[in-house]
C-alpha cells in the first residue's frame, strides 16, 4: 500500500553551523496503514550568512523618500515602453523628461492629470508611458511641473532584452501595513534579500493589498516612500486586493485609489451594466488597470482581479454571473492567443491556500488554467506560504522532495511516477504558489481553508520568492527572512524556505 509521508520539520530561528556540518534528527512519519515508524533523516546546513548585512543599512532605510510617489509601471510590450505614475503637490501640468543615458538630448512627454479626493483632500497624480524607446538601454528621466518649481531627481531604469537568457521576477505579495513602521520592516526585508541574493532582476509583482485601508493617505505615502527600493528604476506589475476594494455600492467604487497611484495596462475586459445586483456601482471598464496581461522574454503574465469573483468572502454575497463569464471569456482568449512559451497568472485571492476557502476562484479558475496549460500561478491574500500541484481538480502526488527545515510536506514516498516535488515537468499539472506576506501581518495557524496543498509554511516569517524564467525552465526560490519575533523591523538573516525548477 502506498505510504502517506508527513515531514513536520521546524528549525530554530538561528542555527549556526560550520560549512560542512549536518544536522541528523528523528522524524516521524504515519502510513495509511496506522502504524507509525521511525526513519533518520540528514538536514543540510543552515548557516546564516552575516557577510550582506552592511553597515550602512539602517541609514540606507532610514533615507529613503520619495517625495512624489513615482513608480514605474509594465506595458504591454516592456522591451520598447515604459509606464510611470507619480503625483504632485497642486493642480499643475506636468511632464516626464527622459533620454538614453549619457546623452544631452531629452525628450518632453506631457502627463495625463488624474485627481483623487482623500476626505476631502484633492490629491494631483500623474501618468505617461514612454515608448519607441530600444530594447536593452539603459535611460535615465526626470520629473517636473510647468513652472519648474517641483523637480525630481534623475533616476535610471532599463528596457527589457527578450533576446536575453533569463528574465526574473521579485514577488512581493501583501506589504499591507498601517504604520511607519510596519512599512519600514517591509524595507527591511525586501532589502536584505536583494544584498543576500544580489540579483539582477526586471520587474517586481504584487497581488494586491499593499495598504491596509484603501482611504488611508498615509499608507499610500509610506508604500510608494518604502517601495522606492525598486520603483524608481524597476516597473511593477500589480493587482487589487481587498483592501483596495469597496463594496460595489459604495459610488465612489469607480475613482478606488489604486487607479490613481497606478499607471497600469488597459488591455483587459470591457463588462456589460452591472446591473444584475442591487445597487452595483461598477463601470464597465472597471478592471482597466486590474486585469491584464503583458509579456516579458519567454513568458506570457496574465493578471486577473480576483475580487470581480464576488462571493461571501469577497466582496458580495452573490457575484454577476453574465460579466464573470465575460472576465472568464477574456481570460480564455487572452491565454489562447498567447504563443509564448511559459504561462504565469497573478491574482490575489488564489483557488488553493491555507488560510481561506474561495469556492468562486476555484469553480471559474482552475479549468481555465488546465485547458490552456497555466504553468505557475502566483498569488497573495492567505498571509501563510504554501505550494500545491493540481491537474483536472486532484492533488499530484509526490514521492521524492528536498529536505524541508521547516513548514509541513506530504509525500507518497512508493508512488509509481516516482515524482521529485523540487524539479518536475510543466505537464505534470499546474503548480500554484501563494507566498507569506513581505511584512508583519501574519495569521500563523489561526486561520485553516482545509484545502489540501503539497507543502506548506505557517511561520511568522515574511518570504520573498524570486521567480527566473529561461527558454526551458522556471526556477523559483523562495527566501525567509529570519526575525526573533513577528513584529521586529529588521531580520537578523536569510534563509532558503522552498526552491523548485518547472521544465518544459
């Protein structure tokens, strides 16, 4: 009979091991049979790096500002475009100036104005794409008003290479915090494991609730002030959460805060009249901007507004069936005439997490990801980490895995295909990955969907996946910051949590 392997390894916050030591531990396992064996299991180390910790780090933190809130922001096609939002202090015309670096010449790109209001607070913001521009150069821009009194400084990004080898992704999933100081430990942990890792990545992902309280100015501010790790020199793919979100009859639902502070594709679906529930506010272009798609060297990335699935735990009791079934015939369409290698969907509220059960994603979901052979789907929401294959609505079974520190396994240790959960074929099913918030809000095992996952990771941890995409592969790391408790601002290490390659 087939043996069901429960690994329940759980490491110490601080484990200081030579290079070549090993742990050796008893784990204990139960088989369908109801007995239960003991096996020797050999750890690898766990050393904890202090050599990228620098110095200058807390004063590097603590400099950060970005007084405009500019952020970059992907386009459909990032190796010849580029999107920027940014905001000024007073009703002004504004431009972005931007030239390839180290030229003299600058081109003058008028904005687009957008005004939001914060009780009763108007708040200016701007949007341009730069485009026409050439793969693979580096520019640098700028940011100013009509009259020359508010300038930012100059900033570099650079364009996408799709002839490149590689393209890699920073995830960064649920900073949601409301406090300096949460934001500030968000900092924290983005940065140790850019200096850990030294990664050259391209763009940043995030599946919505980056703030906690859609309304809440100061949360906005600390987002974009904390965020400009990256913003400034690196476009950022994001989705709305649900606290972005307000309830659909709330008429101000169509001028929601994340339009405003984004400047995001709008080649998603255009909806009917919401007029099937009572007092539904929606516009029909209301995903402009939530639900998209773009493309980025192998790989096609479709991003889906999870919260237009309404149901008791979104945003509404009952959901418009007639324009789900137009988010879902969009979805169909845009993956079907995608001829890109690798398929990744973001959304935030995923079919297969630990934390919450949401009937309505997985009945509109999951066939469409197995129809048109979704490779990864990343997401958000349940603030704890897990990874689960599934294929036609069923769990793929695993016999073989990497040594797991911490967090729970289960492997079927005599199973035919003899499966490794740590490098597997694409079409073995679709892997789902929904990762720990990158800042303090945790629900550790205070909240169970009892939803069945291959590997899951409980701790009060943040973790920050780095997604590598080649022509026949994807490999994602997915690294933990270790702290002595949840709510400490800095970490005092990195470590390696989950590490799986998808080959096709």
């Amino acid at each position: 009979m087939k043996k069901i392997l429960l690994l329940f390894c759980v490491a110490t916050l601080v484990m200081l091991v030579s290079c070549g030591d090993t742990t050796t531990e008893q784990t204990t396992y139960t088989t369908n049979e109801t007995t239960t064996q003991q096996i020797t299991t050999t750890l690898p180390n766990t050393t904890i790096s202090t050599e990228y910790i620098s110095t200058n780090m807390d004063e590097y933190i603590a400099g950060l500002s970005n007084p405009y809130n500019i952020n970059l922001c992907v386009t459909e096609d990032l190796s010849t475009s580029i999107a920027i939002n940014f905001e000024m202090p007073e009703d002004t015309i504004a431009y972005v100036e931007y030239s390839v670096s180290g030229l003299d010449f600058f081109e003058t790109l008028q904005t687009t104005k957008k005004t939001i209001t914060f009780d009763n607070e108007t708040v200016y913001l701007h949007e341009a794409t730069m485009d026409n521009l050439t793969p693979g150069t580096t520019y640098e821009y700028r940011i100013r008003n009509d009259s020359g009194t508010e300038v930012s400084d100059f900033y570099e990004f650079e364009t996408i290479d799709n002839t490149d080898d590689e393209h890699t992704i920073m995830f960064l999933a649920d900073p949601q915090e409301n406090s300096e100081l949460g934001y500030k430990a968000y900092a924290y942990s983005v940065q140790y494991v850019l200096n850990h890792t030294n990664i050259d990545y391209d763009l940043v992902m995030s599946p919505g609730d980056l703030i906690q309280d859609s309304e809440d100015r100061n949360e906005w501010n600390w987002y974009f002030q904390y965020s400009s790790i990256f913003s400034f020199n690196k476009p950022t793919a994001a989705t709305i959460g649900n606290h972005e979100m307000k309830p659909i009859e709330d008429d101000k639902i169509n001028s929601l805060e994340f339009d405003g502070y984004f400047n995001l594709p709008n080649n998603g679906p255009t909806y009917l009249e919401f007029d099937e529930l009572f007092r539904d506010y929606r516009a029909t272009n209301f995903d402009d901007g939530k639900t998209y798609s773009f493309d980025i060297g192998e790989a096609h990335i479709v991003v889906v507004d999870s919260e237009t699935y309404c149901d008791g735990s979104t945003a509404c009791i009952f959901y418009d069936h007639i324009n789900v079934q137009r988010l879902n015939s969009w979805i169909r369409n845009d993956l079907e005439n995608s001829t890109a290698r690798w398929k990744i969907v973001m959304l935030h509220r995923g079919p297969y997490g630990l934390s919450y059960d949401t009937p309505s994603v997985r009945s509109n979901l999951t066939q469409i990801m197995d129809d048109y052979n979704v490779d990864l789907v990343i997401a958000g929401h349940e603030h704890q980490y897990s990874r689960a294959i599934y294929k036609e609505g069923d769990l793929v079974p695993f016999a073989r895995s990497n040594n797991y520190l911490k967090g729970t396994i289960s492997l079927i240790i005599d199973d035919p295909l003899d499966l490794y959960f740590n490098n597997y074929s694409s079409a073995i099913g679709v892997t789902y990955l929904t990762s720990n918030t990158v800042a303090t809000k945790f629900y550790g095992d205070s909240k169970d969907s009892e939803i069945e996952v291959n590997y899951g990771f409980s701790d009060e941890t943040p973790v920050i996946p780095i997604i590598t995409i080649t022509e026949n592969s994807i490999n994602v790391i997915s690294y933990g910051l270790n702290k002595r408790y949840a709510y400490d601002v800095k970490p005092f290490g990195v470590f390696i949590l989950d590490e799986f390659t998808i080959t096709k």
